[in-house]
C-alpha cells in the first residue's frame, strides 16, 4: 500500500512538472515562440523563404494589398482579428487551394478559430487568390507545414 501512494505521487509530481514546463498558448490556441520577439497583436512567428517564384512574388504583393490588414504581416494572424494561415491547420491536406479560393470569393463561416465568420473579399479575381495562395504555401513550406 505504502509503495502505490508513493508511485501516484510521483506520477503526480511529473504531470505536474509537464503541464509548467509546456509551451505558452494565446487563448486562440497558437503557439507563441518562446525568445522570438512577435510583432504587435502578431500570433506565430513565419520564418520566410530564401526566396520565391515570380507566382509567389505576385501572391505576396496582392497578399500585402488585401489579405495583411486582417491575417497580419507574412500571414502570422492578428490577436482578436485573424487567424494566422501559417498554421498546420491550413496545410494543403486539411485546407486545399481551392478552400482559400472560396473563402476569398464567398467568405467563410468560422469553424477552427473564434475570430468570427470571414467577409467575402471585394476586388480580387481568381489569378489574384491563386498568386496569393503560391505565396501561402511557400510561407508554409518554409515553416514545415507541407
């Protein structure tokens, strides 16, 4: 009897040391990078590539133009506003290209974040969204998520 509490002890003890030392997470559930300074209201931290494809270079220019002001500088999301699409949730598997053509085209109900519905974006046409998705994936790419 004596030997089972000391074991559930100490099963205690090392649940409670795992829980202290695991990673910070916003209340939106992203990780925060430990030692790595995140811009303002910033909610990942996106390694960019070495470089991109002319396609790539369009979708970051339109990216800046219409996507930025709500999913934040080179996708890392905005704390309260957007979530950051170099997430594992968006990785082609999960959320095809054509996911993002909808979603620029009709907006999007809210269904992984708690951010709110997503308005449909005025203004941009489907080469636009298909540059602006390049661009994703290469931040993704470059990020670890395929």
């Amino acid at each position: 009897m004596k030997w089972a509490a000391i074991f559930f002890a100490l099963v205690a003890v090392v649940a409670a040391v795992w829980f202290i030392v695991q990673p910070s997470h916003s209340r939106t559930g992203v990780q925060r990078e430990e030692g790595i300074a995140l811009s303002a209201g910033a909610l990942a931290t996106v390694k960019l590539p070495n470089s991109f494809t002319e396609q790539e270079q369009i979708g970051a220019s339109a990216y800046d133009a219409v996507c930025s002001a709500c999913h934040g500088r080179n996708a890392q999301g905005q704390d309260g506003v957007a979530p950051p699409l170099v997430h594992k949730i968006y990785e082609s598997s999960h959320h095809g290209d054509m996911a993002f053509v909808l979603a620029a085209q009709n907006g999007v109900r809210a269904h992984h974040w708690e951010f709110g519905n997503m308005p449909a974006v005025e203004g941009v046409t489907r080469s636009d969204i298909l540059a602006i998705v390049a661009y994703i994936r290469a931040l993704q790419r470059a990020n670890g998520i395929d």
